[in-house]
C-alpha cells in the first residue's frame, strides 16, 4: 500500500463515519465566493448597544468601522428576526454595499450609496453579519464580522 492508497482509505472511512455536514460545506463553499482579497479591511472602532436597561425597543445600535482614508457608520434596528442598518461611508463614494451572511447568497441584499455615501439595507438576517463596499472606482472595503 503507497501512501495515496493509504490517504484515501483514511478519506473513505472518515466521509462513511463522521461526514462533514451539509451546512458546513455550504459555508465553505460561500466564504470563497466572498472573499475580496485586495479590499481594505475596516476594523469595528466603536460599538454602541442601542438597549436601556428595563426599556422595551431603545435606541438602535451604532456601529463605526475604520480603515485608512475611510469610515463606516453604521445603525442596525431589530425587526423581529431582522435587522435594518441604516449606514454612512466617509468620505462619501459611489459604491455598492452588500451584506455578507451564511444564510445569503453572495450579492443577495444590496443597496447603492446616494451622494451623501447613505444606505439603507432593510431584512438583514440577525447572526454574524459583514459588509463589502464595493467604491465605483474599484476598490473595495470589508468591514469585519460582528453579531447582529
């Protein structure tokens, strides 16, 4: 036995005793297709929950994300099993922003900035959630993974 025959066989039996969920594979399999490897990463620089203690509702949660020569702003409201952000890019760009979550499609809820660099992106699923800003000029902006 070479050592292919012997990883193959290793292969067989952990696919037939421990196979890797479906699940699993799907967000693999997503993940790739979100990757922007040349996108400037905006790292979350400031995070405001939005809940009062003993008050239903409360404020919406603000989020700032950083990275060199820009910010993101963000606001998320909870809208049952939803999340609506309302958000700003500055300095203000022309861009298309996309969420990025397990449960979406790549390209599956966008939205354009208006000339302000404000955006609206409404039935966010709540989970861990990421944001690529994808500038008219061709560069892009990723904002880290944070849980909506």
């Amino acid at each position: 036995m070479n050592d292919d025959e012997l990883v193959a066989g290793i292969r067989e039996t952990f696919e037939t005793l421990d196979p890797v969920p479906a699940a699993v594979l799907a967000a693999a399999r997503a993940s790739i297709a979100w990757r922007a490897p040349s996108a400037r990463l905006a790292e979350l620089a400031h995070d405001r929950d939005g809940h009062a203690a003993g008050v239903r509702g409360g404020r919406p949660r603000t989020l700032t994300f950083t990275c060199p020569d820009a910010t993101v702003e963000i606001e998320v409201s909870p809208e049952g099993r939803y999340r609506e952000i309302h958000g700003r890019l500055d300095p203000s760009a022309a861009a298309l922003v996309e969420v990025r979550h397990r449960d979406l499609p790549p390209g599956g809820i966008t939205a354009r900035t208006d000339p302000a660099g404000m955006f609206w992106l409404p039935r966010v699923p709540a989970g861990l959630v990421s944001l690529i800003l994808r500038l008219d000029d061709g560069t892009s902006i990723v904002t880290s993974w944070i849980r909506l």
